[in-house]
C-alpha cells in the first residue's frame, strides 16, 4: 500500500517518457535541414534539442513537479458519499423505510503528509540537477564532435598539401634523374613516396567521413554533404580556464545528495505510515414507520445526526517490508552521493589541469606554424634547384609536417579538455546546495 503512494508517479513517468521520445523523433524527422554553415552554438543548440537523454530528463522533471503538486494538497484521499435506503414493505404491514446519507473523509496522522510533501520535493530538485547535467552532457558531446570534426577536416588539408608536395617532388626527381642530379634509386624512393601520400589521403578523408557521423550522432540529424563548418573550437582565455576549474555546485553532485536526501525522506515517510490513517464520518438518517391500528393508521417518523470515528489498530501490519527497502535504498543512495563528493573535485582538478596544459602546448605551436608553412616551401624549392638531397628533403618535410599535425592533435586535446571539464563543471540551475 505505501509502495504505490510513494512510487505512483512511476506509471505516469514511463508514458511521459515514451510521449517524449515519440516527439523527439516527430521533430528530427520533420525539422527542416541545417543550413550551409554550422557554428559551434549551432551544434550545441541542436544537440540539447534532439537529445534523448535531455528530453526523458525534462519528463522526469515534469513528473516529479506533478508528485510535488498532489503531495501538497491538504488531503491526500477523496472523500466518500454512502446513500441507503431500505424498507419492509413487500414483508410486513408495518412499512418501515430507512434513508441514510454519510460523508467520509480519511486523515493522514504522525505528519505523512509533510513528509510526503519533503520527499517530493527532494525528487523534483534532484530531477532539475540531473536535467542540467543532462544538457552539459549534450552540449559537451556536440563540442567534442565539432571539434573532431574541425580537426578532421584540416588533417585532410594537411594531407592533401603533402601529397602535392610529394607529387611535386617526384616529379622534380624525374627531371634531375635526366639531368643525371639524382639516382634512379631515390626518383623511385621518392615515386613511392608520392603514391603513400595518396593513400594517406584517402586514410585521412574516411577519418573526416567518421567525424561528420559522429557529429550526426551528437546532434541526432542528417548533416549536408556541402555542409561546412563556421571555423574551429575558440580557445577559452586562462582566466575562463581557471574559473571552470573552480569547485562550486556541482550539478551531478547536487543530483547524488538529493537523491540520497529524498531516500531519507521516503524512510521516514515509510516509519511514519505505520500509524494508519484515521477516517471521521459524518452522516444523517431518516427512520419511518406506517402501522394500522383500530384508530386508524399511525405515522412515526425519525430523524437522526451521527458523527463516526475510525481508526485501524497496527497490530499485525507495521510496514516492516517497506522501511527495509526504503533504509536499504537510503543507505545505497548516501554512499554514492559520499563517493560523488570525494570524486568529483578530483576529477575537476585533472580535468582543468588536462585543459590547461592542452592550451599551453597549442599556443606555443601556434606561434611558430607560419614558419613552418613557409619553411615547406623553401624546402621543396630547394630540392627542385638540386641544392638538397633526398634525404634532408624528407627529413625536413617530414619534420614540418609533423609540427602541423601535433599542433592539430594539441587542439583537439584542447577541445575535448574543455568540453569535458565544462560537462563536469555543470551547475544546478535552482535551489541552493542540499544541507
């Protein structure tokens, strides 16, 4: 009996939930396609949208409100009308008739009512945190795709301007080998360079094909084959850094210490139903009786007000079943809110120092990546007028073109830092932290 008052909503939630899904697939088939261009808000704005999670999140929000809406009435049960009428007049002469009308209202006692009221409003702010995690969550997985993305696509540029390079110098070799310059042994080292170029291109543009479904997946629609990206992930200034690596309300971890308060609340709700409620009746009757006499016929009629008490004795049910499993889920839900204490500041902090040293390592190959760009020329330009061997020139391109993919990788690193430790830095949105 406690179970279905305290878990009622249950029912209600799962259709909620599947309504939710049900729209959300509505409005991924039927909204119209992105445009040309796609900016970073863009992504993070479709991928709150159409994220599942984010929509069951806001119907387990709006069923916790309506728990808290009927948990707050004054008197939780309808109350109850009984009418009766009876009367002997198909069996004796006498033709008595009774009518009965009563009105019955049940009490909640031991203070149900405001502990049901405290658990459910435990349930809805728990349910608003897990709400705003669900969304960071959302918005981080379109930044990290975004920026793989990002990446992907300039990888695939990097490649490409190699492949030309190595086009350019086999071709080069070809004209030096009739000149006599070099062997025929390097034009062929650098022919086979040429064409494992080319390979690496079509390894680089799959990875891209993998990045634009990944994003796809984050955003949960169909991307344009013309679709282009607005520009990569800004980096965020030191001091945007370090105010996200602040510990402050954590939102995931405001969801375990109200949930761990709302286990708490259910138990002394649970302790509380062993007093049973109480029921007050109130009710009027009209008693009437016909008889015939010598003198003729006699009329009698009746007409009373009572007042009735009810009260169950808990002798044989004291709710044993339901506080065992209300202090079992209490005490589950308190270790894991202990355990998101202790954890997630850890986890903030190498996730702050993780971004940090990611924006450090990119700024420092920012600065020196047009040099690098204009040193790829020179050096081709070398090779081509003999003034370099086949070894120093791969050695030397290869080098370059290392610098630009590792400053690439620095960015990407960077990205995924800070998305991360923006979804961990999550604040609840209402309430102050739980006491």
């Amino acid at each position: 009996m406690q179970e279905g008052r305290v878990f009622g909503a249950e029912r209600a939630k799962g259709r909620a939930v599947m309504a939710a899904r049900l729209a959300l697939l509505f409005l991924a088939l039927t909204k119209p396609a992105l445009a040309a261009s796609l900016s970073i808000e863009d992504a993070k704005r479709a991928a709150v949208a159409r994220s599942i999670a984010v929509a069951e999140a806001e119907s387990e929000l709006r069923a916790a409100e309506g728990a808290l809406a009927q948990a707050a009435l004054l008197l939780r049960e309808n109350p109850e009308v009984e009418i009766g009428y009876s009367s002997d007049a198909f069996f004796a002469r006498e033709r008595e008739a009774d009518f009965e009308l009563s009105l019955s209202q049940s009490f909640e006692m031991a203070g149900q009512r405001g502990a049901r009221r405290e658990a459910a409003r435990l349930r809805k702010e728990a349910a608003a945190a897990r709400l705003t995690q669900a969304r960071a969550d959302a918005e981080a997985a379109s930044v990290s795709a975004y920026g793989r993305l990002s990446v992907a696509e300039r990888r695939l540029g990097i490649a490409r301007d190699a492949e030309k390079l190595a086009v350019a110098a086999a071709e080069a070799a070809e004209k030096r080998l009739e000149r006599g310059d070099v062997s025929e042994v390097d034009a062929s080292l650098l022919a086979a360079d040429a064409a494992q170029m080319q390979a690496q291109v079509q390894a680089f543009a799959s990875e891209r094909e993998e990045a634009r479904e990944a994003l796809a997946s984050a955003m949960g629609t169909h991307l344009p084959e013309d679709l282009e990206l607005s520009g990569p992930v800004p980096a965020p200034e030191s001091s945007e850094l370090a105010a996200l690596g602040e510990v402050g309300s954590l939102a995931q971890v405001r969801a375990r210490q109200l949930e761990a308060l709302g286990h708490k609340a259910e138990l002394d709700l649970a302790k509380r139903s062993v007093v049973p409620d109480v029921t007050v009746s109130v009710g009027y009757g009209e008693e009437r009786a016909s008889l015939d006499s010598p003198v003729g016929r006699l009329e009698d009629q009746d007409r009373l007000l009572g007042m009735r008490l009810t009260i169950p004795l808990p002798l044989w049910n004291r709710n044993k079943e339901e506080i065992a499993r209300a202090s079992a889920a209490s005490a589950a839900a308190e270790r894991k809110a202990e355990a998101a204490r202790e954890l997630a500041p850890v986890r903030l902090s190498a996730a702050a120092k993780r971004a940090q040293l990611a924006l450090e390592a990119e700024r420092r190959l920012s600065k020196v990546l047009p040099r690098i760009n204009r040193s790829l020329e020179t050096v081709q330009q070398a090779f081509e007028r003999g003034q370099l061997s086949l070894a120093e020139l791969l050695l030397k391109r290869d080098a370059l073109l290392k610098a630009r993919f590792t400053a690439l990788s620095a960015e990407l690193e960077r990205v995924l830092a800070v998305a991360e430790l923006s979804r961990l830095r999550a604040r609840a949105e209402a309430g102050e932290n739980p006491r």
